[in-house]
C-alpha cells in the first residue's frame, strides 16, 4: 500500500521501529547468553528471534513510512527518486536517518536497562579484519537485491517474510555476522554484549555496509531493469492484463527493511 503518512509520523515510525529491531536483536543476544555458554547455541536463539521480530516490525511500520529502519534502504529510495522513479527527496531523507540512529541507540540502551545492565555502556568487541568487511559488503548488498529484486518483479508482499528470512540466513553464512544496518551498528556500539561492536569498529563497518547498498543496486538494476514490466517476459505481459501495483515497489518504497 502506498505511504501517505506524514514526515512527523513517518519520522516517529522510523525511529519507533528502529528502536524496537534493536530491543529484538540485543534483549534476545543477552537473553540467550544469559541461558547458554554455548556460542552456537546463542546464536541460533538470537537469529531466530531477531528474524521473527524484523519481519513483524516491518509488516507492522511498512504501511506508516516503508519501514525502512535502515539508512542503506533509505537511501536506495532516494537514488530511486534521483533516477526518474518515486522516492524519499533530500529532507526526507535526512529525517529518516536522524530517526533511524536515533532509535537504534535508545533501544540499545533500553534493552541494556531491561537486563538490569549499566546503560549506555559502549561495546568493546573489536570486529577488524578485512574479511569481515568483506562479509558486510555482502550481506548489505544481498539484503538491498532482496528488497529491490522483489519490489521490480511486483512482489512487495513478500518483502517482510523474505527479508526476515535472509537476515537470519546472513547472520550465519557472512564472517560478519550481517550487522547491515548503519544505524544498527552506530546502536549496538552501546551494548558490550554478545551483539555489541566496538565504536572503533564502526567507520570501516558503516563504509562497507554503503559500498553493499551500491553493489546491491547496481545487480538488481542489471539483473531487473528499473521498473517492475522490465523483468516480465513479453509473451507473459500479451498473456494477461496488466494489474494495478498491490505494494509500494522500488521507486514508492513500502515494505522496504533491514536488519
């Protein structure tokens, strides 16, 4: 469905929704480390919870602002508009990704209070290495073919499951462990927790996570086209009418998420 809410609204969903991904991947990160000494075990727990709380929250948000809780996706929106489509202008832009950060460093801290822990306290797991970086280009490019992929072939619907399921899948085939998120990451620097990174980490992580967001463009424009008819065989298009758009696709962002 397309978004009509207003900047204030949309702004508010933005910065809740963002709020409560982070109470969702660092309360179940804690809550699972708490219960096992098991890493793996942990793990599992925490990408399984962190997925079934992503797509819930774009599902609920994505008819207020597009549920984008991302700055990546947001700024795929706006590249969208700059190259002839529908998207979020300049100031928009700027209101959401203020939103995003914002609300990713206040449900990290609110999910530190929840588990009794000191709030505000910054992480102090290194994540250095180039292939992590590596790991973090890939998981942010795959996420943004994921969203516009399915937004240029008219399954929008789909886009709440279906990124839910790849960031659970990330989590565990990138070196990274798919943090994918700009805001997120700035977010879980204040948890020195299971899920946390270290601010020092944050530059080369939030610069990879913006070369994903180009790379991922760049394969869904190559492999899709810029509009939904382009990835539909000619015989298939004679074959039927058209349908009027069920979502907002790529250039009228809805249902577009992270992780």
């Amino acid at each position: 469905m397309t978004v009509h809410s207003s900047l204030p609204r949309r702004a508010a969903a933005e910065l809740i929704g963002t709020a409560g991904l982070l109470v969702v991947v660092i309360g179940s990160g804690l809550k699972a480390a708490e219960l096992s000494p098991d890493t793996g075990v942990a793990l599992i727990a925490n990408s399984f919870v962190s997925a079934i709380g992503l797509g819930l929250i774009i599902t609920l948000f994505g008819p207020l602002s597009g549920a984008h809780l991302n700055p990546v996706v947001t700024l795929t929106s706006w590249w969208a508009r700059r190259t002839g489509g529908e998207g979020l202008g300049g100031r928009e832009v700027f209101v959401y990704v203020v939103a995003q950060t914002a609300g990713a460093i206040g449900g990290a801290v609110l999910a530190e209070a929840m588990f009794g822990r000191t709030p505000g306290t910054f992480a102090t797991q290194a994540l250095d290495g180039g292939h992590l970086l590596v790991g973090e280009v890939i998981a942010t490019a795959g996420l943004v073919l994921v969203i516009q992929g399915l937004g240029r072939i008219g399954r929008d619907g789909l886009v709440p499951a279906a990124v839910a399921a790849y960031i659970a899948a990330a989590i565990w085939f990138t070196s990274s462990g798919s943090f994918a998120n700009p805001a997120g990451t700035i977010g879980r620097s204040f948890s020195d927790s299971f899920t946390g990174i270290s601010p020092g980490s944050l530059p080369g992580f939030v610069a990879a996570q913006l070369l994903g967001g180009i790379l991922g463009l760049a394969l869904a424009s190559f492999l899709y086209g810029t509009r939904a008819k382009d990835a539909v065989a000619p015989e298939v298009t004679e074959a039927r009418a058209p349908e009027p758009p069920t979502g907002v696709g790529p250039d009228r962002t809805a249902y577009q998420a992270v992780g």
